[in-house]
C-alpha cells in the first residue's frame, strides 16, 4: 500500500478574519489530486468546521489532512479547555460561543453536527482543561 | 440560468465577478454561517446581508454561484479584494432577500 499524502496546517487561533485558510488550502490540493467534488465538499466542510471551533474556542490549534486510496482522515489537535458535554455539543443548535463570535455568523451552534454530517466517521476525544483531538473520516469508495 | 445573465436581469451591482458565467442552479437564503455551510446547496445564489470577510471562505467551501448581499449590504474593500483572489462572486442589491428569492424564482423554478 503506498504512503498517504500529508497535509499539516497550523491553525492561528488570534486571527479571526484568517480563519478558513487552511480548509480553502485543502480544498485547493484535493482538486489538484483529481478527488471528486462531493468527496472535496465534505472534506472541506467537515475541516471548516473544525478549523473554526479551534478558532473560537481553543485558540488555534493544528490540522492534518491525510489522504489514503480508501479514505482521507482529517486530524484536528488543540490544546483548549476541552468540550465538557461531548453529546450536548453534538445537538443543533446547542452553542457556547460568545456574543462577539455570534455576531459575525458564527455560534449557530452547527459546528460539530455538521462536521458529523459530512464524514463518515467521527471521534471525539476531549479532556476538560486539556484539549480536544478529533479524527473525522472520509471515505473514498 | 447564468450569474452575468441574472445580475443584468435584477440589475444587481458586481462587487466582486471572477466567474459570472457560472449557473445558478437554486437559492439560498441565511446568515448564520455555519448554517448556510451545511444546507447551501453547490451552485447556488446566497442570499444574505453577512459581509464580513469570512462570506468568501463559506461561499468557496460549499460552492455557492454567487453571494447576493441584500438591502444594500456593502462589505468592506478587502472583503471584495479577498473574493476576487478565491474565485468568488459577490453582489449587492437594495431588494430584500425576499423580493430577490422571489425574483429568482421566476428564472429558477
């Protein structure tokens, strides 16, 4: 089986307005490697999502986007306070973001269920205080 | 039906055109961000009166025609300058997002 591609971004948790560049660079190479559009939608969907709530809340953090011939796994890393109810934050609609965040389209509280929307698989692995590791995958066939 | 064909029609006003001959095949309407990233639909025409710089990166993840800035919703300089680099296009008209919805439909449906 051949290596996987690589993809690493670190994620600049003070720079609002930046936020996104790393899923619009993702979008751009899966295009470059010929992957199907859907596949790259969801892919750069899931990644945005991800990438934001490292924004918002963890104040940034680190991306790697690996790309298998079966599937492409996205690796999010941050060192934030960790998410303290994992099936609450998973609702519609459930949201901690604050007022000022909120006010710029984000906080609809969207971010995790629509990153389980868009892969195939999720998980989850937060401790309170020290962060949050979230692998989401996508498969290729 | 195209973006250049549907700006002249409604007489929108180009902000930002880096593919005005991409279709519009339906219409989206909404302003939470994270909301309109998982419902939009690719090729659509987004409506909505958000114009800070993160519209660009929604609009080219999901894929959108265009972006439709209702009620004469201007964004800043560099929110334009941004969406001309990443291939997005911006619009803006004094209609509401209903009249545009509206109107579009009329080509759309």
């Amino acid at each position: 089986m051949s290596e996987a591609v690589r993809f690493h971004f670190t994620v600049d948790g003070d720079d609002f307005t930046s936020a996104g560049q790393a899923s619009v660079q993702v979008k751009k190479n899966l295009r470059t490697l010929g992957i199907a559009p859907e596949i790259i939608r969801k892919v750069s969907i899931a990644m945005y999502e991800g990438e934001i709530n490292m924004v918002i809340h963890a104040g940034g953090g680190e991306a790697d986007v690996l790309i298998f011939e079966d599937r492409i796994e996205i690796h999010l890393c941050d060192n934030g306070p960790g998410i303290a109810n994992i099936d609450l934050a998973m609702q519609e609609g459930f949201s901690t973001a604050p007022d000022n965040i909120r006010s710029l389209g984000f906080g609809a509280g969207m971010g995790l269920p629509n990153m389980k929307r868009y892969s195939d698989s999720i998980t989850i692995d937060s401790a309170l205080g020290k962060g949050t590791k979230i692998l989401m995958t996508v498969n290729l066939s | 039906m195209k973006v250049c064909d549907v700006a002249e029609k409604f007489s929108l006003k180009p902000l930002s055109v880096a593919d005005s001959s991409r279709e519009i095949t339906g219409v989206y309407i909404g302003d939470l961000l994270s909301w309109v990233m998982g419902r939009a639909e690719s090729g659509d025409a987004w409506i909505t009166i958000m114009s800070n710089i993160n519209i660009v990166a929604v609009a080219s993840l999901a894929d959108v025609a265009c972006i439709i800035l209702a009620e004469g919703v201007v964004p800043d300089e560099n929110v334009c300058i941004t969406a001309l680099q990443k291939g997005i296009n911006i619009y803006t008209s004094d209609k509401t997002a209903y009249e545009l919805a509206a109107a579009l439909a009329q080509c759309l449906l």
